[in-house]
C-alpha cells in the first residue's frame, strides 16, 4: 500500500494463513491483505498451522505449482475433490485424502512426492497425466485407491522405494511410463479389502519385488499387455493373483532362485499361469528345487515343486509356464496299468478328483536333463488308495480318457496322498518327458512296499551271487529267495531280513550267496514280504554258470507266463 493506492502483487509463492475460513480457494487466506494471492501452477502453496486454528480443505479443483505441507499443519481433500500438482509434493505435517479425492501429477518437468506419505497420510487417488518430465518417488508412498498413468507421456518413477496400492492399478505403456531405473530395493504392494484391478494397456510392464498382502479379495490382472514380470522376488503373504482374464496372461518370475517366490500359502497363491526362468546367459536350475504355488478358484491352493537334478546338460529351455486347473466333467476313471515299487494298481481306481497341473516349456529348446517332481494335494474327496504317485498325460491330449494317462520315471514308496512323489522324470532325455504335460496324482489299492532299484545274479567262483539295492521300504520285513532250473518252477532257498517296521528312505544293499554248485542256466526272483505278510514279486533274473563269460538276454522282462532267452 503505497500513499493509499495497493501496489499489485504476483508472488511465486504464498503462506497459509486460514484468516477467513479453511475453504482452500478462498483468496483472503492466502498471504497478508492487501496482497493476498491463491496458489496456482505459478505459485508455490506453504500450509502452515494456522493462527486461526483453521486447517486448508479441499472441495473442488484447484491447481498448485509445489505444496508443502509444514509441521504441525493438515491439508484435507474432500470427497471428489481433485489436487492439481504442477511441481513437489511435500509433506512434514498431516495429510487427511477422503475416499474418492485425487492428486493428479500435471507439470511439464520433473517432480517429487517428498516427506510422510504412508499410513495415516496416504493419499487416496492418484494420477499422472503429463506431457513432459517424470514423477519420482523420493519416499514409500501409499495410495489408498488407485494409482493411474493417463497417457504415454505420463512417466512415474518408483525409484527404489515401497509403493502400496489399496486399488487399482492401471498404466498406458509398460516400462515408458512405469519406470524402474535405480530400483534395486523398490517394491509395489497390492493391500486392499476388495478385489482390484491391474491394467497395462500396452508394451511389458517389469516390477522389481511385489508384495500380496491383501486381507480379501483378489489382485485381477486385465487386457492382453498385463502380465507381470517381476525381477526379483514375488511375496505372497495373503490374496490370491487371478491371471485368468485371458490364456496367455501370468506371473513372470525373472530370478532363477528358489526364493524368487515366498510365503505361499493356502490364502495366498497364483491362480492361473505362474512362469519362471529356468535358464538364462548361462545361469540355470540344475540342482534347485523350485515351488509353483497354484491353484484354482474350485479346488484351491495346490502346490507343486520340481527338483532339477544337479547333473546333465545345461538347460536349453528357458522357462517353465506351470498351472492348474480342476477337472472339467469327472476324472479319469482309472489311472494307467503298472507293475512298480514292485506292483501297483493304478489302474483299478480313479485319478484324485480335484484336479490336475500343466507345465508348458518354451518352444525353443528341449531339456537334457531328469527331475523330481512333487505334488501336494488339496482337497480331493474320493482317496481310497494305500500308495500314490504321478502320472502324466501329454499336451494336447484329452486330461479325462484314462488311455491319455502314462507312467515315466521311477515311483517313491514314501509317497503320500497330500505329498505325491516321482523321481527320475526324463532320465532317459526325451522331449516327451521334458515337460508339455499334465500331472496327476493316481492312487493304488496295493501299499507300494519297497522301490527296487535292481536286481542281478552273477556267477560267483563256482556259486551264484544275488545283489539287489532298494532305493526305500516300507514296513518291509524280509526278502525269500527263490530259485528255478527252468524259469516256472521256483522254489525257496534263503531269507533276507528287511528294514522291518516303518520307513527307509535312503538307499540299502543286500547279498546272498547260493552256495549250491552252479554249472547251468540257473533263474532266480525275490519274493518281499511286508510285517503284515502281505507279499509282492520281483522280475526274474537269468546267470549262465556254463559259460561265465556269456551274457544272457531275457525277454520280456519284466516276465510273467513265459520268458525268452538268447546267448549273446
């Protein structure tokens, strides 16, 4: 005021002062009359605690360049109200973002989200809608509702720091307008009470670690572009990440480590196509032992792990897709023929009935290498079984014809029906057995009392020396030896105890020597017998004491009604 006549004023900053009421538009709390001024995308907005006791409060839109919030002040968005930021955001005092407000990013250049912006103080919606410059992180940021990129010039920068989202997420384009550079220890969590919703509209979108924490509802991921790859580790702590919207979306985990994936668990799984890397610029599984916990919305969680056995070739392919999916009509209503871990009947009883996995590889490479794989079931209803394993049935095939179902590998006594074991899946390397299958778990009416890893006679000075190694037992008491001059008729001619009551798991060797004179062709075969006196047989062995330096060739082995043999 100069001699009576006010001296105009176009300041590039003004102060709070909530002189008339908390009504943030109103121009009169804003600086000192005469020289009051509103914020606006030229002028920076200081929020002070007020001398009135009077707190700024957001009712409509209005546009700020940069907003600081000092301690002890509170700023407050109403409902619907929306908060245009030119240029920073800070905030050293209180934040009060009702349910349906906005802060929406608009500058030209470069801008920050500083101070305390979690908790209490998140803010509920908030949009990036530029035409120039990036949005960065420079602290966590909560965002009770939705977080939203608008165009393809809107770029957000999580810049190593935690972001959780209680709403939706939706970006324009992938990595150009999410970026992850400097992220080492960035991490987006998805947090809220309802389902949400996450939409890449275009291009891959990468997140370095991603957090499932959400006490209800489901993480739905939505349009052709919003798979997920996530860089380093994928925590599921509790909500399930539905990826069925369409086939070809998943959860990618990029890291080939068993912790690339923790804290699964029946409220918390992927429920849909979960991919990991398995080999990549020379880097691969052999020797780990990695989970995929899936699962569906009829059967639940349904975990899986393979065991890549430490051995063999370096993996030509470079990721396994894994998922699965509850039966369509009725199971199979038997599993496939064996005679195994010495005998089974898979094929007298239904396939489990909740349902089955798929694993699908990359379509490049095959894999030269065996595996163990486990299956752990969840509620299925129609067990009957006293032994299980694993069968597969080939991509595509129909899942629900018992005729698509086969055995490869080797079975495991131990199994259980909640922990279905089989081991040694393609040790004959073979792109039918790499994977591009199904898995099920078919159940035996017969307990599975030993697993036989071999069997052989052998001339031994003028005797024969019987060896046989049993990889586990169960309840296994002892081993008859029996004997034939002709390969029909045998007869008893020693015992070898067993491991007896309860289960071996590790490898055990035994031996008899049949000390009778050996100067034919001589046959021998196990008889196991359980502690309950129930009994299984072995396959049928043949030595040629005439010539020891002869090999003989019996067929079919294993033998059942006849047997073959040629001197090689």
């Amino acid at each position: 005021d100069w001699m009576g006549s006010p001296i105009a004023s176009n300041p590039s900053s003004v102060n709070w002062s909530g002189a008339v009421d908390t009504n943030f538009t109103s121009v009169s709390n804003w600086g000192t009359a005469p020289c009051n001024a509103s914020p606006s995308c030229t002028v920076d907005a200081y929020i002070n605690a007020s001398t009135f006791n009077r707190n700024p409060t957001i009712n409509s839109t209005v546009s700020v360049r940069n907003v600081v919030i000092n301690s002890g002040a509170t700023l407050r968005l109403k409902a619907n109200a929306v908060l245009e930021v030119c240029g920073d955001f800070t905030n050293n005092g209180t934040l009060i973002a009702e349910p349906g407000s906005v802060v929406k990013f608009i500058g030209t250049v470069n801008q920050f989200i500083n101070g305390s912006v979690t908790g209490a103080n998140a803010f509920y919606h908030l949009t990036v809608d530029k035409t120039a410059g990036t949005v960065l992180l420079n602290a966590n940021t909560d965002i009770a509702g939705n977080f939203t990129t608008v165009t393809n010039t809107s770029k957000f920068n999580i810049n190593n720091k935690v972001m959780k989202i209680g709403g939706n997420f939706t970006n324009v384009n992938g990595v150009t307008t999410f970026l992850n550079t400097n992220y080492a220890n960035s991490r987006v969590e998805f947090n809220g009470l309802n389902n949400q919703y996450f939409t890449n509209s275009a291009g891959a979108i990468n997140l370095n670690r991603v957090t499932m924490n959400k006490p209800s509802g489901k993480l739905y991921l939505m349009g052709a572009n919003s798979s997920i790859a996530v860089d380093s580790v994928l925590t599921l702590t509790s909500g399930i990440i539905d990826t069925r919207n369409l086939p070809a979306l998943e959860i990618y985990l990029k890291w080939i480590n068993a912790g690339a994936i923790v804290g699964y668990n029946a409220g918390s799984y992927i429920d849909g196509n979960l991919k990991r890397q398995i080999y990549n610029f020379g880097y691969d599984v052999r020797g780990m032992l990695l989970d995929w916990p899936v699962g569906d919305s009829i059967s639940g969680y349904q975990l899986a792990n393979i065991l890549f056995s430490p051995a063999g070739p370096t993996p030509g392919v470079s990721y396994l897709i894994g998922s699965f999916n509850s039966w369509t009509g009725f199971p199979p209503a038997v599993g496939p023929t064996a005679s195994e871990c010495v005998f089974a009947t898979y094929d007298a009883i239904p396939i489990f009935d909740h349902g089955y996995w798929t694993f699908r590889r990359a379509t490049t490479a095959n894999y030269n290498g065996n595996y163990k794989m486990t299956l752990y079931n969840n509620n299925y209803t129609n067990n009957t079984g006293v032994g299980w394993t694993i069968a597969v049935a080939d991509l595509p095939s129909n899942v629900n014809a018992p005729a698509s179902w086969r055995l490869t590998g080797s079975c495991v006594t131990t199994s259980l029906a909640n922990n279905t074991q089989r081991i040694a899946i393609n040790a004959t390397a073979s792109a039918t057995n790499f994977f591009d299958l199904y898995f099920a778990t078919v159940q035996s009416l017969t307990p599975l009392p030993i697993e036989l890893l071999s069997f052989t006679a052998d001339p031994y000075e003028d005797n024969v020396l019987c060896k046989w190694v049993t990889a586990s037992e169960t309840n296994n008491d002892y081993f008859e030896v029996l004997r034939s001059t002709d390969g029909v008729d045998f007869k008893k001619i020693g015992i070898v105890y067993g491991y007896g009551a309860g289960t071996s798991t590790t490898n055990r060797s035994y031996q008899f020597i049949d000390d009778e004179e050996c100067n034919s062709i001589r046959y021998y075969q196990l008889r196991q017998v359980d502690t309950d006196l129930k009994f299984t047989f072995s396959d049928i062995v043949a030595v040629n004491c005439n010539n020891k330096d002869n090999v003989i060739q019996l067929y079919p082995n294993p033998a059942t009604n006849s047997i073959t043999l040629t001197s090689l």
